[in-house]
C-alpha cells in the first residue's frame, strides 16, 4: 500500500545503514522510546545489521508494560464484579495482575469483552442500561484522543452506566526521569512518531538542551528507524543537539490541536505510578473534576489494593534502558509469553516478548 | 493497541453525532472517528488509533524526504566508485 511498501524497501533501507556506518565514529547509546518501535527492530533485523558501535536499549514506551499493578489488580477487581461489563483493549488481558489476569476473570465468569476502540464500550453501555460498563483507559498520547471522546460522548449521549477506569501516562516526563537518572546511558532519542503525531514536539526542545542530548522524531517503518538512528548519529558526530523531524509525512511541529483541546477539557496532569519504574512526577492524566461520574475509580470501591510483584522481574530496569531481555534470569525459563512473570512478556510491543519472539538472547 | 496503521479514507459519513469514515486499510475496511480531522477528505490517508484518525499522511512529504534518502544513497554509491 502507498506509504508503506517504500518504506519497506531493503535496499533504501541498507543504504540508510551504510551511511550511519559511514557517519558513526565512536560509541553510542540511542533509545527508541516505544515500544511499537523496539518490535520493528528487532523483527526486522535493524540491531544486527547497524554497525557495533551502535548499542539500542528499549524505552518505556509499552502502554501495557507500564500500567502499574495496583491499577492491573483494581481492574481484576472491578471486572469480577457480577453487574459489570468490564471492557479493554485486547493486549491487557493476559497481563499478569498479582494473582490473576483478565482472562482468568473471563473463564470465571466475568464479562470481560475486547473492544476495538473505546466509542464501542459506550456503544455496550447504551445497549445494556441494567449493567455497569468499564473501560479500562489506558495508554500514552496516542490512545488519549480516542479515551476522552467516548467519555464526551457518554457525557452528551446521557450514557449513565459508562465509566473509566484511567491509567493514562505520558512521554516527556519519562525522558525526563531517564535522562535525569544518574545511571542514565541514553545519549540520543528516536522519538516515538504516533505520540508526536497528536501532541507534536514542541515540548522536546527543551528537554533535549537541558541535557544536551539529540532526538529525531522517528516512524515506524524499517526505513523511518533507521533514518531516525541516522539524524541522531549525525547531531552526536558533530556536537549539535537539536530536534530533527525524521518522519514529517506524519508529524508537525504543533501536532494534532483538535485532540490536544479535547484532551485538555477531559484530562489534567497528575503523577502517576510506572510499573516497575515508580512514580513520575506530572507523567499522568486523569479526568478531571467535572467527569467523576464517569471515574470508575470513584464508583467502584477499589482502595485497598496491596499488591505483589514477582521477585525475578527486571521490567523496570529494562524499560528504562538500563538493561536488556536476556539479562533477566527468568526470561525464557520461567517467563514465556503463555506464562508471563512481567508485563513485557505479554504485549505487542514488550522488549520481553519482542526479544523472545524473534530469537534474541534465547539459546 | 498503541500502534497507529495507515490507512484511505474511502467514505465520510456527517449523519450521525461524531463524524465517522470508512477506512480502507490495503483491502480490509474499518469504520474510524474523524471528529479529530475535520479537513480529511475522501481520498486521503490518515494514521488511525484504535478507531480515531489522528493525522494526515502527507505526501509531499512523503515523496521528499524518499528523494533526500535516495540522494544519500546515491552520493555514497558514486563516492564509492572512485
Ligand atoms: S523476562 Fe519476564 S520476568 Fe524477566 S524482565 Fe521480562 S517480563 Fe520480567
């Protein structure tokens, strides 16, 4: 299809890597923030064909990584009650919560449905007055637009039995923690295309001076990655660290105002727990005031959640580049994606589960 | 569900509250909100997220920045021939 196969094609592919080898004089870290990107990489090859002075680590950007277990075990929570219809994306229902996951809930009964996008949980609502309908909202940048229009929607509509159960994070703040961290490595950032698509990127320029550290704005195809390792190689090579535009077929510098606005009526900043990471400061939205009849959290008692992470778990220091896959002792032995100790072991876009799929560090 | 897919936007429909198209994504077709694009026309391709179009595909620059990548790759392969 048009915007795809050219940015598939293997020959302009490797000539991109070929220059990057030409351009790369010394050692670099880059990390590609999101996860949708990590599997692109290393499905396709790119971490083994760059040349080695090139090292990769795998950002936070995995929605479903992050979600903080807390929330996992209030939705288990909220799903097994007997009048609930609770619904969610398809990849968090096999997301290990302390002691179940959605699935489980499913096959004990629960109304759990998989929705395509979140107009259809309000759709659920309207069709079914006597029930209590939940959709668990969560997600980066990306997911926000379409969250905070169903709750609008149900708010129009006069939906009464709608609400959301929030876990929304966002981006910037996490470039901060990490770049802030002591033990950071990340010399220069592949940004992640689709969260700037909405939000834009003028919250970057910042940030990049503040920690003298190069970004590029960067797509999801082979070829938008490796033009994304290409314009952070260049800045690192001669010392510049500005915001380069590496996928502009999608993305403006003011993004998408529309779903910005909209956002900003439904959402507000709060700080907000990481999996395996801790809290962020200002990382998360919630909905605001006004929109507590739709806040699942207020309508369902769900406050006194102790939970219980698995001890062999490195999610964390994984997503915030400090380690890799294969560095966990469980991954592959006890870990695998049909019995997942760690959220990155389950989602389309986990380092775990890309790194397990496509053979790295699994003997 | 975070991953954004490119996709044409075949068929508009303004009858109902939200603003809804027809979005064909290389043969399967998919309903998908455009309240967010109010300037997408029939014809266009838009990222959509979980049933939200969120941004216009542009294809002048897309054709550009392909010419710049075959410029590079072309200045090496004639660098390297000397
Ligand atoms: S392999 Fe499993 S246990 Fe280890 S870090 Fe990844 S998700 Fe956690």
């Amino acid at each position: 299809m048009k915007y795809i196969s050219e940015y598939r094609n293997a020959d302009l592919v490797r000539g991109v890597i070929d220059e990057i080898a030409r351009t790369v004089t010394r050692d670099w870290v880059l990390m590609e923030i999101c996860g949708g990107q990590t599997h692109a990489i290393v499905r396709h090859g790119i971490d083994q064909l760059l040349p080695e002075e090139i090292e990769l680590v795998h950002g936070p950007g995995c929605p479903v990584c992050v979600t903080p277990l807390e929330q996992i075990d209030r939705a288990l929570a909220i799903a097994a009650k007997p009048d609930v219809i609770f619904c969610s994306y398809g990849d968090m229902l096999r997301v290990p919560g302390s002691s179940d996951d959605l699935f489980s809930i499913r096959a004990a009964g629960g109304d759990v449905r998989v929705i395509y996008s979140p107009l259809d949980a309000v759709k659920i609502a309207q069709e079914n007055p006597d029930k209590e309908v939940v959709f668990f909202a969560i997600g980066f940048e990306t997911t926000a637009p379409a969250n905070v229009m169903s709750v609008m929607q149900a708010k129009m509509l006069g939906v009464r039995n709608y609400s959301i159960l929030v876990s929304h994070v966002r981006v910037p703040p996490a470039t901060h923690a990490i770049l802030g961290s002591p033990e950071n490595r990340v010399q220069g950032f592949l940004l992640a295309g689709h969260v700037c698509a909405v939000m834009g990127y003028w919250e970057y320029p910042d940030i990049a001076k503040k920690y003298d550290v190069p970004m590029a704005i960067t797509g999801f195809e082979p070829l938008d990655i490796v033009q994304g390792i290409l314009a952070n190689v260049q800045q690192l090579e001669a010392g510049r660290t500005d915001i380069e535009n590496a996928y502009p077929r999608a993305v403006t510098f003011e993004g998408n105002k529309a779903a910005q606005n909209m956002i900003a009526k439904v959402f507000r900043e709060c700080d907000r727990k990481w999996r395996g990471i801790g809290t962020i400061p200002t990382s998360g939205w919630e909905l605001r005031p006004e929109f507590d009849a739709f806040n699942a959290e207020k309508r369902f008692d769900v406050d006194a959640i102790t939970t219980d992470e698995s001890p062999l778990c490195i999610a964390g220091e994984i997503l915030q580049g400090l380690k890799k896959p294969h560095d966990c002792v469980a991954f592959g032995k006890e870990c695998m994606p049909e019995n997942p100790l760690g959220a990155t072991m389950v989602s389309t876009e986990g380092a775990c589960a890309a790194y397990y799929k496509y053979g790295r560090g699994v003997e | 569900m975070c991953l954004g897919v490119p996709g044409k936007i075949i068929e508009i429909d303004d009858s109902k509250e939200l603003r809804m198209a027809k979005i064909d994504f290389g043969g399967i077709v998919r309903e998908a909100c455009l309240e967010y694009l109010p300037e997408a026309k029939v014809g266009d391709y838009t990222i959509i997220h979980v049933g939200f179009a969120l941004s216009l595909l542009s294809e002048e620059e897309a054709m550009e920045s392909l010419a710049m990548i075959r410029e590079i790759i072309n200045l090496e392969e004639e660098l390297g021939e000397e």
